[in-house]
C-alpha cells in the first residue's frame, strides 16, 4: 500500500490492517497520522507496559486484562509494522525500539492529564535515569525559555 508520502519521514503506511487495527484517517499531517499508528486504547496501553521493559506475550496479557487474544496480536504486529515494537532474538519477548520509546514523554502527558482531569493517582513515575530525579513535562517557549502553562498556548495551522 503507498504510503503516501511520509516514508522518509520513517512513518510507512503499514502494509496490513486486520479488521480492528484502525484505518487511515483521511486528514494530512502529523496527528492524524500518528493516531493511525497509537490512536486506539489499547495501542498506547501496549506500549506504557513495554515503557517498563520487555515483555512476553502472556506478561502483556496479564498486564492488560480484558484485552482479546486477536486483538493484542494485531497491535503487537501493527506496532512491528510500525517499527515501534521488535522481538528480542529468541522471538518471544517484544521490546520497543527508539522510535517506541519516543512515546514515553507522550504517555507520561497522557498521565499528567489523568490525574489532573480525571482523578486517576499515578501507576509509574518517570525518572531521569542518569540520576534518578523525577521527570517533570512541561512545555517552554523554543524562542525566551519561558515556561508555557496549558493556557496561554495557542496553536496555529500552517496552511
């Protein structure tokens, strides 16, 4: 399947979809096309437990109870699709790649929302592991430094 022009990006379109991996969303740009690949709750559920290091198949099962056996399947294999998730060398345990790991500071938003919004207490703690600090998200202007609370953050389309 052409991937419509996103695989220098290293985003391919996958070449397979099962019938409950999500469909391409008929929008450009980068959230949408990120949502094709994590945006469905058990996507991003897979990938906060391999966040915590590599697992097997029956440790993601019993992480993620409710999760049908078909179903985690086609996301483990859109994820490898993806290049978000590979097997170790015996082809049992799945790890995330770079790519994959690069969801850690959306995940850990994901959180800070939660708790705010929601009233979900926290499951993990993100750690800086160079020296053990607690890792705070926050978001800062690129041009003065300043911190920018949700608030006064405005966003502009680029058309």
């Amino acid at each position: 399947m052409p991937g419509g022009g996103n695989e220098e990006l290293g985003c391919p379109q996958a070449r397979w979809y099962g019938p409950f991996v999500p469909k391409n969303y008929p929008l450009p740009g980068p959230v949408a096309r990120s949502l094709e690949v994590v945006g469905d709750r058990w996507t991003l559920l897979v990938v906060r437990e391999l966040l915590l290091g590599g697992r097997r198949w029956a440790e993601l099962e019993r992480a993620l109870p409710g999760i049908p056996s078909n179903l985690l399947a086609e996301r483990l294999r859109l994820l490898e699709d993806e290049d978000v998730v590979y097997r170790g060398p015996d082809g049992r345990v799945y790890h995330l790649t770079d790519k994959g790991r690069d969801l850690a500071p959306v995940l850990a938003s994901l959180a800070a929302w939660g708790t705010r919004h929601c009233g979900e207490p926290s499951s993990a703690l993100a750690t800086h592991a160079g020296c053990g600090g607690r890792v705070l998200m926050r978001s800062s202007c690129a041009r003065c430094g300043a911190p920018v609370p949700p608030e006064a953050l405005d966003v502009r389309g680029l058309r």
